[in-house]
C-alpha cells in the first residue's frame, strides 16, 4: 500500500507540475467544465430522441438515470465514507486551476459520469466509442492536471462509473424482461428488451371508438380491455416512482421551508379550531406529518408528494373507466410538467389539500349526478367539500359550479328535487362551524382580513396592467403549449360541444373559478395559485376534447403533446434546483430573479439573529427576538434550534406588538410579560424601497432604547440573497 501512495503521489506531480505548460493551463480547465457542456448536452440528447426514435429515447433516459444516479447516490456516498482530503488541500505544491471545494477526493465523480455515459452509448451506439472514450479519458487527465483529484481518484472512478453504467442497464433489461412479461405482455412482445430496441417505443393501441361507452356498458372488445391494464399499470408506476422521487428531493434539502409553511407549521403547535387567514386543516396535517417525521422541512412537507399522487391516482382511475386508460396516463404526464403542479407536490401549503378535496368532490359529483346517482354518493360530496373549506376559503367557489352545472345540463336538475344534493349542502355546513365558531369569538377577523385581501374594500378602478400580470403568470405556470391548448378546447366545446355531458361538467367545475379571478384581476392583483382548483377540471376537458380529436384523425396532437412535456419537464427541473442554470449559461440567477429564492438560506437568517442575540445576551439579562414579519418570525422559531424548541409554551420569537390583528401571532401570548428584558429586532429590507425607515413606532415606546446595527447580508452562491436590519431593545418597559 506504501508503494502504490508513493506512486500515486509521484504521478500526481509528474502531470500536475512537470507536465505544465501555458497551452494545457488554458484548455484543462475547459475540459472540466464549460458553458457549452449542457448546451451541447441538451442538443444531442433531442437529436438522439429526434432520430433515434425508441432506441435514442431509450439511451437518453438511460443516460439521465444511470449518471444521476451515480453521481449523487454512489460517487458521493463512497466520498463520505473514505473522506479523503483533495490533493490541493495535502500538497503545499499542488497547482490548482479550478474552484476549491470541499467535497472528498475518492473517486473522481466527472471520471466515473464520463465512463458512465461511454458505456451507456457503446451499448446502444457502437461506434460512439471513439468520440466518447477519448473525451472521457481527456477529462480524466484534467482532473489530474488540474490538481483536483489524484490519479487513483480517476482510475476508481473510470471503472466504477464504466461498472454500475454496465450493471445498471443489464439490472434494468433483466427487470423488464420478468415484470415486462408478466404486468405488459402485449407491449413485451412488441418490445422484448430494453438493450435492444425495436424502432417504435410503445406499440400503437388497438383502435378505440370515437366516443367510449358508457359507465355499465360494455368496454368492449378484449384487446382494448388490455390495452387499458397496462396504461392502468403504467400509470401506478409513474406515480410511485415520481412520489419516492419527491420524497429523496426533499430529504436532499435542496431548498427550506417558504415563509407560509413555517408559519403554519407554528399553527400546528397551537391547535385550534380555525385561524387568522386559513381554516384549521393544513395546521392538523402538520402536526401529524412532523409527528411522524420530527420537525424538519422534510417533516412539514411529507404530504405533499403523497397527497400529488393520490390526485394521479384518482384521475387515473376516473379516467380509465369513464373514458381510457391511455387518456388518463397522458393527464398524469400533463400534470407532471406543469409548473404550477409540480411545485405544488413540493411545498405543503393549504393549495394541494384544497386542490385534492375539490378533485374528490368533482370526482364524486360526477357519480353522484348520473341517472343512477344515490344519495351517498352525494354524502360523500358534501364530506369532500367540507374537507376542502376546512382546507381553503376557495371551496365556496365549488357551490357556484355546481350552479353552473346545473344551468348548462338539464337532465342533472332532476337531483335537485330530491335529497341529495341539499344532503350534500348540508354536510359543508357541518363542516364549516368550527370556522364560524372561532370567527365569532373575534369579531369575524377572518371575513374582514379575507375581504381586504381581494380589495372588497375598495372602489372599483380598472387597472389593465393586473390582468396582463394574471394571464402572463398563469401562461407559464400552466405551461404555454397547455394553456393554449386548455383554451382552445374550451371555446372549441363551448361552440361545438356542449352536449357532451363530461365536456359540460369539467367546464363547469373549472371555468367560473378561473374567470372570477380574471374578471377580479381588471380591480386588484391576483395570485397566480389563487385558481389551482380550477386547473385539474379544465386540464380534465382538454384531454378529453383532444383525445377524441386524435381519435377522429388529427395528425398534429402528438407533437403538441410532445412540446408541451419537453418544455414543462425542463422547467420543472430547473424548479426544483435553479443551480441548474449555472450549468447551461455558466453563472447563477441574479437574487431577485431566482424563483427559489423565497426558499433559500433562512438557516443563515436564523443564525444571524442568534449571533446577535448572543452578543447582546454578554450584557447579563434575558434577550428575545421580535420579527416585523410573520414569515421571518416564523422561519427563525423554525431554523433556531433554542427557539423551536420553547415552542408553544416558552416562546423565544414574537412579532412586533400591533394594535389591531394582522396576522395570528396577535391571538397568542406576546412579550409583554418579560419587563426589563433586552430584545433584538429583525426585519428585512425591501430591495424596491431601499429609503431606510425608522423602527416600528410600538418599540420606541415599548423600550428605554432602541439601537440599529448594521446591515447583515444574506449570501447565495456568493450574491447577496436578502439584506437584514437589526435594531438592539434594550429595556422593555
């Protein structure tokens, strides 16, 4: 083992110091990484699915499993284990030509993605080894060269990455050939083995009449009953796969908590029977997830993911006996890249609960307002529209749909003169006294805090520039090519359609919803989750209108679909890590550019505060912290190791005392019982209105002085994220 070190170490000099020259100092480095990399990626990967067909597909997801897999799973964990110091950090006379960091040395990570990737391709393309293999032993030798990596780091690293890319491509051809037979059989036989290929990845369904049968009839020949298993079965397995992968997302710990998760999170310590802004249901889940899971961000957000699949899960079953299977796989991939859904199966805020109750109640109604519909049937939507009040406000919204319903579809009138549906009204009353039992006791704070944030309060005054900031959001986070197509099967059916009865009860479980928010962007500003209830019905009319078009002989579906997933999978990906754009333009988003940033560095913030508070802590007495914001307030209680653990009973962080109810924190205990106390107070600059302005005018009265200190800078990737002022209190009076 001596004799390999030395070894080792005297290969590491000879092309690291002796091998030195001005041409190799420029163009080693760009070896390692450059702007053109992903760029170049990304255009080889279409060109591979563009003419490659099934085999080039096959490669290209190939290559992204196996090497983010390998990267982030093997080389990383084997890196932690053998914790070896990079030769920068042991060497005194180590040239180092790149970025310091400190990951460990064993093995070379941009070895074994090279060897990884040249294995892939020689599997599926043979002659690619004699571009793939020179380029990856060039950027072997420059890890070496520049002084990151030991020799015997990339020879690990080669054989590794060129091992698990060979294992893991076998692994999965292997796996497919016994469940492929098993769960796929008519796709197995078209398509025996994932090594190789046959031109056409899936074979095309059996054909399938215009318009599919009616619940109770039947479905038709065998052949189509099959097809429909394995799009059934299909569709399982991309939900669970999409949310175990949520979940090894969160875990990562990518991003933190947004201010509105750690300040329901706070909710959820206080139990009660409703609060400020939101009823009492996302405070509930809360508590139980972080029972589960402790109280980490992976704690507060465990749902999320779950609750995304369940949604897949009763869309695709829905659809499978209501229109087909294969219609209902393509809804799940629509969700799946749209922006506005993905992020949603991240962040646990009251959207996806509220989303997931009007998608149950839709789901349910839908039974319910059939010929056979029974009076359970309508318990059962009552029951999901009570679980979506106690979720979110909008589900009042759902009673005018169920108006429209009723208005565009004769035949569904005749439930209204029998229990049902006043059943089902009466089960969201139910549901809904705990809300009104708590708003009572405070003056109805929630009717009033409701009725300001939609400017209710407000003279009319049309302001065009909210509508085009409304329906410029909602472009991008429906996904452009989804969102036109949303709007073309909406006044396609609304001229053409309406006698289809499922076209006519999606469009009105969605439609009002989304155009009373439009019509209330020409007055004041609307947030574009705001009509997240509204997007799987509407998404639902789409896919059946086009289904049936394809069906009828429309040649250009496909590749509106094809577009439409491209663009929405790669936004989402770089929704999930905006790191990601440093690798394709060669430097990071611009702070107040970075969608991320709400979600990014409270950590930071919580241990700026703490120092803080402990330098004022050396001058004997008691300090607490006051927050001139919920969010801040909340996210130091969550971040701040001593303050989430005083949580409810001996609060470390308040918000600034108010006179009137801004926000929950006014219905608990302040700090105006810790007299003679010292306090620090933290608010955040607005970076539209750096003008500096004083302390809240509460603690200028409430202590003996009152101190700013100067200017913290939260950092990101080395760019200011957030500036915080904090003032020292000394002396509450």
């Amino acid at each position: 083992m001596h004799w390999l070190q030395n070894l080792d170490l005297d290969l590491f000099r000879f092309i690291n110091l002796e091998l030195a020259h001005p041409v190799l100092d420029l163009t080693m480095p760009w070896f390692a990484g450059n702007r053109l990399f992903f760029p170049a990626v990304i255009l080889t990967g279409l060109i591979l699915i563009w003419k490659g067909g099934a085999r080039g597909l096959l490669c290209v997801l190939m290559l992204a499993l196996i090497v983010s897999m390998g990267d982030g799973l093997v080389c990383n964990t084997i890196k932690q284990a053998i914790g070896r110091e990079r030769p920068f950090l042991v060497l005194p006379e180590a040239r180092c030509l790149l970025g310091k960091g400190n990951s460990g040395s064993m093995p070379s990570s941009h070895a074994a993605n090279w060897f990884a990737a040249s294995m892939v391709m020689l599997i599926y393309y043979r002659r690619s080894l004699w571009i793939m293999l020179p380029v990856a032993l060039l950027v072997s030798f420059s890890r070496i060269y520049n002084g990151v990596h030991y020799p015997s780091d990339v020879l690990v690293g080669a054989v590794l990455g060129a091992g698990y890319a060979a294992a893991g491509v076998w692994s999965l051809d292997q796996l497919w050939a016994r469940l492929g037979r098993r769960w796929f059989p008519l796709w197995w036989q078209r398509f025996p083995s994932l090594m190789n290929p046959p031109r056409q990845l899936l074979p095309e369904p059996e054909e399938e009449p215009a318009f599919p049968p009616k619940r109770g009839e039947p479905v038709g020949p065998a052949p189509q009953a099959n097809q429909d298993a394995h799009w059934l079965r299909l569709g399982y397995l991309v939900i669970i796969l999409l949310v175990v992968l949520r979940w090894l997302y969160l875990a990562g710990g990518t991003i933190q908590l947004s201010e509105d998760e750690a300040y329901q999170w706070l909710w959820s310590k206080h139990p009660d029977l409703s609060y400020y802004s939101k009823p009492p249901l996302i405070a509930y889940s809360h508590w139980l997830s972080t029972h589960l899971w402790g109280d980490t961000a992976f704690g507060v957000r465990f749902f999320a993911p779950l609750i995304a699949g369940l949604l897949g899960i009763l869309l695709l079953r829905f659809f499978a006996r209501e229109v087909n299977a294969r219609a209902g796989f393509v809804l799940l991939l629509i969700i799946t890249a749209t922006p506005l859904m993905a992020v949603g199966a991240t962040l646990m805020t009251v959207d996806p609960l509220s989303v997931l109750f009007w998608t149950a109640a839709m789901l349910a109604g839908w039974r319910a307002a059939q010929d056979k519909g029974t009076t359970a049937d309508w318990a059962w939507v009552g029951l999901w529209m009570g679980l979506g009040f106690l979720s979110k406000y909008t589900a009042l919204f759902q009673l005018l749909c169920w108006g429209v319903f009723f208005w565009l579809w004769k035949p569904a009138r005749r439930h209204l003169r029998r229990p049902g549906p006043w059943l089902a009204l009466f089960i969201l009353l139910v549901c809904m006294i705990p809300v009104l039992l708590w708003n009572s006791q405070r003056d109805w704070i929630t009717v009033t805090h409701v009725a300001e944030r939609a400017g209710a309060d407000k003279a009319w005054k049309l302001t065009p520039r909210y509508i085009g900031e409304f329906l410029g959001s909602e472009l991008f986070l429906l996904n452009p090519v989804f969102f036109v197509a949303t709007c073309w099967a909406t006044f396609a059916f609304w001229r053409q359609n309406r006698r289809n009865p499922k076209l006519v009860y999606f469009f009105s479980m969605g439609a009002p919803l989304f155009l009373v928010y439009l019509l209330h962007s020409l007055k004041s500003r609307v947030l574009p989750n705001w009509i997240a209830p509204s997007v799987l019905p509407l998404f639902c009319l789409m896919v059946i209108y086009w289904d049936t078009r394809w069906r009828l002989g429309a040649v250009r579906i496909k590749p509106w679909l094809a577009s439409g997933l491209l663009f929405g999978f790669v936004v989402a990906g770089f929704l999930h890590d905006t790191n990601l754009v440093r690798k394709v333009i060669g430097f990071y988003l611009p702070a107040h550019l970075d969608p991320l940033r709400r979600v990014r560095e409270w950590d930071q913030v919580a241990r700026l505060v703490g120092g803080a508070r402990d330098e004022l802590l050396k001058e004997g007495k008691p300090v607490f912290i006051i927050g001139g914001h919920y969010g801040i307030v909340s996210q130091i209680t969550f971040h701040l190791p001593e303050a989430r653990e005083g949580v409810p009973e001996s609060p470390l962080v308040y918000y600034v005392t108010s006179a009137t109810p801004k926000n929950q924190f006014y219905f608990w205990p302040g700090y105006t019982s810790r007299k003679g106390d010292n306090a620090i107070f933290v608010t955040e600059l607005n970076p539209r209105k750096p003008r500096m302005s004083p302390p809240p005018a509460a603690l200028l009265e409430e202590f003996e002085s009152v101190t700013e200190t100067e200017i913290r800078d939260v950092k990101y990737n080395g760019n200011i994220s957030r500036q915080l002022r904090i003032f020292v209190c000394r002396g509450l009076r």
